[in-house]
C-alpha cells in the first residue's frame, strides 16, 4: 500500500473539562510520533473536536495507527468519543 500521505487528515472528539491540560498524539505503525495538539493550546475550553493534518509520509500506510492522549492534571475527567483517519 505504500506510505501514508503527507496531508492526512486525523478527526479528533474528545470530551474533557479543561483542554489546556491534554497533550494529543497520533502513532503511526512504525512508531513515529506526530503532534497534533500540544499542552496549553485551548485553555480552559471544553472538549476537542477538530481535524488535524499531518506529515505522514514517512510512516507505512498500512498498519495500525493509535492516538494517544495525555492528560498533565489528575482532577479533570474526559474521554475520547471518536477518532478517524482520512487516507
């Protein structure tokens, strides 16, 4: 299948109380690390719902893809609702 694209598209809807505290990666099948939202970036908004675009070109296309969550503060509460790839 070959690589993923370099414009691919990652539909994020996570519910959280306060979105500054999240750190939201998305793991390509070989292991690479793309960003796709960063500590502090919202403030104290709620909730995630957006979609990303990322270099993948580097990673496999076939494989399987997780996205990784990170939360730096213990008393917020949050859950990722959905999550989907655009090839």
């Amino acid at each position: 299948m070959g690589n993923a694209p370099a414009t691919l598209k990652v539909e994020v809807d996570i519910k959280h109380t306060y979105i500054g505290d999240l750190r939201v990666e998305l793991l390509g099948p070989d292991g690479t690390v793309h960003l796709l939202k960063d500590y502090g970036v919202g403030g104290s908004g709620h909730d995630v719902v957006a979609t990303y675009t990322v270099d993948a070109s580097k990673s496999p296309a076939s494989g399987i893809w997780n996205l990784r969550v990170h939360d730096n503060a213990w008393w917020d509460s949050g859950k990722i609702d959905s999550w989907a790839l655009h090839f």
